[in-house]
C-alpha cells in the first residue's frame, strides 16, 4: 500500500513479510489482472467449479441408517436443530451434496 497524499493504491503493490512495499507483477495475480473473459472461458470455468463439489455417495450400513432416522425423529420429539445432509445426483454415480439446518417449530 502506498499512500499519495490522501489516497491509498492497492491494486498494483504487493506488501512483503518484512513490510516492503513491491510492485505486483500481472503473473503473481492472474485472474485480478484478466479485465475480460470470453463467454466461453467462464462457462467452463463454471462447469469446472461445479464438478470439483462432486463426489460419490458413499455406502451407509443399516446401523448407522437407523442412527441418522433416531436423530432426526428424537429432533422432532424434544424439538433441538439439526443439520441435515443429502445428496443430489447430478452426473453418473458422481453426486453434489445439499444441507439444510432446523428444527421442529
């Protein structure tokens, strides 16, 4: 940060781990050097964005499936939040999870 009289530059000054004041080069920061991005660029960086949240699903025994409904049901019963997670199929057995958080009102 460099101050000019009584306005502060960011954008362009990098400070280091000793407190020097550098000049940040376009490479150090790339995408806040881009000032624009091609249609189809942001669509695939969309799409890459999205598939890294993907996972599988994975195997629940019957134990811990009776856990997780004695949880829920016991939430209802004494009326506590919880957080519940479920997962939302989006491309093959590759699947994107989704939350909600509450209790019984």
């Amino acid at each position: 940060m460099e101050e000019i009289g009584t306005r502060q530059h960011r954008s362009n000054y990098i400070v280091g781990a000793k407190g020097t004041i550098t000049m940040a080069k376009k490479i150090d920061n790339l995408f806040a050097s881009m000032r624009m991005v091609l249609p189809e660029h942001r669509t695939e960086l969309l799409k890459h964005n999205e598939e890294r949240n993907l996972i599988k699903r994975p195997e629940v025994d019957d134990d811990d499936f009776g856990e997780m409904c004695f949880r829920i049901y016991d939430s209802t019963q004494y009326d506590y939040a919880i957080t519940v997670k479920w997962f939302v199929p989006k491309k093959g057995e590759l699947e994107m999870i989704e939350e909600a958080w509450g209790g019984s009102a």
